[in-house]
C-alpha cells in the first residue's frame, strides 16, 4: 500500500470529506478520489461508498484508517532511524495554552540551536489535539484535571509536565469555610458560578464536586482570562475555580479544596512515530527537563 494514500484516507476518515482534506492538506480533490480509489485497488475492496452527494468510508474504510494510524506512525519512525545523528534543523509547530507558552515553552526557546525555530498559536487543549491530529501541528501542550481526565487518543503520544493545585475563588466578604471540598462548595450551592469558556474540564470538576454535594451549580458567567475572573468574583457575579497559587488581591478569598483536591495537569503531546525527528525531540526533551518550573497559576485563565 502507498503510504501517501494511507494519509490521505485517515485525513478523509477524521476530516469527513474531500473538500476538507483538500484544503488541509493542499491537493486538488480529485486527486483525493483518485489516490483512495487506487488504494481501493490495491487492498482490493472498496473504501468509500455514496452518501447523498457526499461519500463515506465503508466498513473496511474505517477499519483501514484505524490501521493507517499504526502504520504511519511505524513509517515515520523507520525514517527517523535513517539518520539519528543529524543535527537538528527545522520549525517545531506548536499548540499550546497561555500558561503553559509562557511559563514552560518560552524559557526553553533561547536554548534551542538558531537551525531550530518554533511557530506558535495559543489554543485551548480540544483545538491544540485536533491541529495535532490533523497533522497543522508537531507538538500539543494540553492539560486536564484529576477530576476531570481527558479522553485518550489512539495517535498521540502523552507525556507529563506540571500538575498544579486549585482553590475555590470567592469575595473576601464571604461567609468562612471549613471542611472538605464538598462542605466548601456546597456552603456556596446558592452562588452563580464562573467557569471557562473554551474548554469544560473546569466545569467538569464544578460539577462532579457539586453532585457529590447534592446540587447543581448555576453556571452563569464564562471567560477564559483569570484576571477577568477575578474581577467578575470582587464585582459579585459569582465563584470560581482558580490556582491555589493565584496572587493575592483584593476582595479575593481563595478557599482549600480537599478530599478532594482539584489538580490541574499539563501535558506535551505529539503524534506517535514522530518523536524520532529531532528538532521535534530536542524541544520535548528541554520541556521535559524543565518539567518543575512550569506550574503558573497568573494571568490566562489556562
């Protein structure tokens, strides 16, 4: 099998139609029909099959796509192993979340060699794995939360970074707090509640604690900056989850969540297989080695 034909057929699989691989991956659609209907020759079984005016990929097709995933990734390696000595040299696309760009990506760039470069775009952890997926990026960092673990993906890599505690953000002026993060939370059942507005996994924690506290948080404002949070929580709008180590401000309490205890975790994500290029594994090795130092909790919201 062309393994050409193979990419081709997982972007279509993950894509959903050949308009959409052709403007991702910059070749004609008709290319695309024609590559996947040789590829059907070559495994000798069909792999599309009509859907309106559209198509779809058959049984097979989806099963091979599921194969392709392997194949590729064992394709990329063996290229990689072809030449393990070579310097590294080439521009590391990068997904990431704010935090994360500022306090574990940008102090490891002045490190890297000048034939090493990184193209960067902030992205919420669901937007950075489907760039990574399709291939629009080298390397994700993602993060989750232990209450809220993010769904594993059979093409990606996960290694960890950096985990970090969370508190309960209230006005200052808020009656005091004690016990555990159900006897927190719930002596705010009443209060509207402040979450992010890109990404759930903080939502997921409000309410996994709040159904152990018998009720459901009104979720009322989203916003993705901390700062804004903030500010949202000293005017009266609501609570919130924020760093444990978040400064301290003004008319902001931070209560302690425990048994238990949220924890934010980041993670640095690739594609499998392609860990062996080495621009892609010098940076990965200089953000594992710095793996401490990244636990921010100011500034973007995540």
């Amino acid at each position: 099998m062309d393994v050409r034909r193979l990419e081709l057929l997982l972007a279509l699989s993950r894509l959903g139609s050949m308009r959409a691989v052709s403007d991702v991956l910059g070749v004609t659609t008709s290319t695309v029909s024609q590559q996947i209907a040789a590829l059907a020759h070559e495994v000798g079984t069909p792999l599309l099959e009509p859907d309106g005016r559209r198509v779809r990929l058959t049984p097979a097709g989806r099963r091979l796509a599921d194969h392709a995933v392997h194949i590729l990734a064992a394709h990329e390696a063996a290229r990689a192993d072809l030449d393990p000595s070579a310097d590294p040299a080439g521009t590391v696309r990068v997904a990431a979340f704010h935090t994360a760009i500022r306090d574990t990506l940008l102090p490891v760039v002045p490190q890297l060699p000048p034939a090493v470069r990184v193209a960067i775009q902030e992205q919420e952890p669901p937007e950075a794995i489907a760039l990574l997926e399709r291939d629009q990026v080298d390397l994700a960092l993602t993060y989750d939360y232990n209450l809220a673990p993010a769904p594993q993906h059979a093409a990606l890599q996960a290694a960890p970074l950096w985990e970090n505690t969370w508190s309960l953000a209230v006005p200052s002026r808020s009656r005091r707090t004690s016990g555990t993060a159900v006897d927190v939370i719930a002596a705010f059942a009443d209060s509207d509640w402040i979450v992010n507005s890109r990404h759930t996994a903080d939502e997921q924690v409000v309410r996994t604690i709040a159904a152990l506290a018998g009720f459901e948080p009104r979720v009322t404002q989203r916003a993705d900056s901390l700062q804004l949070v903030e500010e949202m929580i000293t005017a009266g709008l609501g609570v919130a989850l924020m760093p444990a180590t978040y400064p301290r401000a003004t008319g902001l309490s931070l209560r302690r969540l425990r048994d238990p205890e949220p924890r934010m975790r980041a993670h640095v994500l690739t594609r499998r297989g392609r860990g062996g290029w080495a621009p892609l594994a010098l940076l990965v090795g200089l953000l594992s080695a710095s793996r401490h130092a990244g636990a921010g909790g100011s500034g973007h919201r995540r």
